[in-house]
C-alpha cells in the first residue's frame, strides 16, 4: 500500500487494523496500528504465527558478492550501505517508496536456524492455518 496508494495511508483511508510481520514496524506503530502478537491467546498460537511470518525476513534477497566480501562480512556491509546511499539510489526509492532494511548475514542465520528448530507440531498446525 505504501508504494501504490501512499495516499490512502497518509489520508488514514485505510483501518489498518493490525501489523503481521515477525517484527513491529516503527511506522505503523507511530500511526497507532498494534502487532497482533498482543491478540493472542498464548505462546503456541504466537510460536504459529512467527513459523508463518517469520518467513517475510527473507522475501527479496539481495547478494553481494566478490572475493573480499567474501573474506570479510563487514566489507560487504558496507558496500551494500554505500551503495543504498548514494544520491541516485535514494532518490528512486523515495520515489518508489520503498523500504530497505537490510539484515546481517548472522541475524539471518539466527531466524532460520530458528525455523528449523521450530517443533513438528507448530509446524503442522502452520501448516494447516494457511492451508486454503
């Protein structure tokens, strides 16, 4: 919504009832729309909705890649910072309002060890909320 119909957002057109992510968004918050983790009736129900959502951490990878950064994490971090700061770049993602929010290379091997530790019976009962 916010790169399509910013509009709406800004105009409050929207009720935006509850944010879904795995992590509460400083923006929305600021517009007064709570995480639904706060509507959950126990820690299961939550553990459920981070196997479904906690995906979202990964849904456009971006990777950097040459024989130093490869060396050294904290080259290619900044490189990937540099870059997102150039004038250039920031003016079309203001443009296309978009967000980047750029995790390390550990913080993503934390969520998806943390998927795969995930017990089979959360897993399944996932499963079964996004079934259609």
């Amino acid at each position: 919504m916010k790169s399509q119909k910013p509009d709406w957002i800004r105009d409050r057109k929207l009720n935006l009832l509850a944010q879904l992510g795995p992590n509460e968004n400083a923006e929305l918050t600021g517009l007064g729309v709570p995480p639904i983790w706060r509507y959950m009736r126990n820690d299961e129900a939550r553990k459920v909705h981070e196997m479904v959502v906690g995906q979202q951490a990964f849904t456009r990878p971006l990777f950097h890649v040459d024989e130093r950064a490869a060396r050294d994490h904290r080259h290619a971090a900044r490189g990937f910072r540099r870059h997102h700061a150039r004038p250039a770049i920031s003016r079309r993602r203001r443009e296309m309002r978009i967000d980047i929010s750029p995790l390390p290379g550990a913080r993503v091997q934390e969520l998806v060890a943390k998927l795969y530790a995930t017990p089979p019976e959360i897993v399944e009962r996932a499963r079964a909320a996004i079934r259609p």
